[in-house]
C-alpha cells in the first residue's frame, strides 16, 4: 500500500486511490473478509508522512523506499482488515 515516490506513474497504486477511492482496492473481496473473525494482513510498507529516508546507500540503485499515505488505513478498515503487520525485510 504505496510505493516508492521516485516511480509516480499511470497505473500506480496512488493514482488509482485518487481515481477510485479508498473502496476500491478490497471491493472483490470485502464480503468473504467481513464473514470471517479475523483478517491479519502483511503491510510491508509503512504509513508515514516521514520524508527523512535510511542511509541505503550501500544497496546503490538497488535501494527503494516504499511508504504510504497515513489515509490508506481507510482502504484496510473498509476491507475489513483488523490487523497488519511490517515484516522486515531480510538484508
């Protein structure tokens, strides 16, 4: 949920929440998440409106460096996702 801000294009995640709103992106399957007691979801990005970035600069143009909005978490409660976790990444 997000992307790297450096690779802004048509079709990417942002533009799409900007076309179709926040309900768009669970609306094929929010049914069958609702029914069930318990959806855990793995973010793999954080929710930030940080600029400052990690020193990568060992990983050369290797390095990325995905964030999103703070106001996806729309997406995820309409989705009925009750919880997420950020797995780090192996180095």
């Amino acid at each position: 949920m997000g992307q790297d801000e450096r690779y802004l294009y048509e079709g990417s995640f942002d533009q799409y929440y900007k076309l179709k709103g926040y309900n768009y992106f669970f609306s094929g399957v929010k049914k069958i998440l609702g029914e069930d007691d318990l959806t855990i979801a793995n973010l793999e990005g954080t929710l930030t409106e940080a600029t400052e970035k990690p020193d990568k600069s060992s990983q050369g143009n290797q390095a990325f460096f995905f964030k999103g909005n703070p106001h996806y978490t729309e997406i995820l409660k309409d989705g009925s996702i009750e919880a997420v976790n950020l797995f780090p990444p192996t180095i």
